[in-house]
C-alpha cells in the first residue's frame, strides 16, 4: 500500500514537471551590453572583440563594393542596428546586423551584412545583405547571438531555413592575404561584447 502511493506520487510529480500542452516555451535570456543592460532594437551599438579592436566595414584591397565586415585595430568601429526577426533581441534567435547610418562608400548597396560565398574554402561576412523577410531571397542575411564563455559570439545558422542546419558555423577572423582580418565563417568562434553607441 505504501509503495503503491509512492509510485503515484512520483507519477504525480514528474506529471506535473511537464509542460502543459499548448503553452509556450520559455523565452531564450536576452542580450545584455557590457553593462548588464538588454539590448534594444532601437538603439545603436559597437560589437567589440574580447581581444581587442573593433568592428568595421572596408572596402578590400583592389576592390571596392561590397563592403567586406573586418576587425582593426586602432579604429573607433561603426555603430551598427541590430533587427531580430521578432521582438527582442535574444540570443539563439534569427537577427539581421546593419550599419546604423548611411555610407556613402556603395550608395548601390544595401549596409545589412550577409554571407558571401567567396569561394569554396573562403566565406566572408559583407554588406548588401536583405532587411527582414525571412525567406529564400534573404537566407544568407540571418545571424544569431550565443552564449560564449564569459561574452557571447555570432553565428550563421537560421532557423528560418530549417533545412540550412548542416551549414550552421561560427563566425570568427580569417585573415585575408596575410593584411585584413576578415569576419568569415570559421571552426574558432570570435568572442563579443556589446556596447551602446
């Protein structure tokens, strides 16, 4: 007999430490700045490596639009927008990174970065990336925020391409003709900071 109402409270418990069905998931933690605040979609910021530098956007030696994503030293950086695909900004969850300004440098590109397949071996992060709407025409314009060590980094791996799994990496430096320190996609992850422009 007390076995018995052993077992049903046990069945009880693990019972009720199951979601209900119909409710929702807990909402992925937010990204929060070097100052323990949220970031906000209507606020501009500098994505600061934890090894120094900052971010920029130049255009390549020999060439000139798009604009490719580097990390330089000795330089103030940009400060970019971030646009989730939907409500706050949260780590794991599909966003969008653009310049928060205007440049006049590709007045016929779009300042969104995106993927570009440079080559086989060489995958760049640029500009000329599409805004929103998920879909086919903006795959390579998806990025992500995750947790890393005691910061966070940024991936390319979107959820709004369920079958794009399989080209899910890190986003880290590749260093382009032994000059630029590109942001590409790369097995070493380039740990961020975040902080209000």
């Amino acid at each position: 007999m007390k076995s018995t109402t052993m077992l049903e409270l046990l069945f009880l418990l693990a019972l009720l430490s199951q979601p209900l069905p119909g409710t929702a998931k807990a909402s992925p933690d937010q990204v929060l700045d070097v100052l323990g605040k949220k970031l906000r979609v209507d606020a501009d910021y500098y994505i600061i490596p934890a090894n120094g530098g900052e971010i920029s956007l130049e255009s390549s030696i020999g060439e000139s639009c798009p604009l490719h994503v580097l990390v330089v030293k000795h330089s103030q950086g940009f400060p970019l927008r971030i646009a989730p695909v939907k409500g706050a900004i949260r780590v794991s969850t599909d966003l969008n990174i653009m310049l928060a300004n205007y440049d006049s440098r590709c007045p016929n590109y779009s300042v969104v970065w995106k993927i570009d397949l440079f080559s086989k071996e060489e995958t760049f992060v640029t500009t000329n990336g599409v805004l929103g709407h998920p879909g086919s025409n903006s795959i390579l314009s998806w990025f992500k925020i995750e947790k890393y060590e005691d910061a966070y980094k940024l991936v390319y791996c979107p959820t709004v391409c369920p079958s794009c799994k399989h080209a899910c990496k890190d986003i880290g430096i590749y260093v382009y003709k032994n000059r630029e320190m590109r942001l590409a996609l790369t097995n070493i992850p380039l740990k961020v900071k975040f902080q209000e422009a």
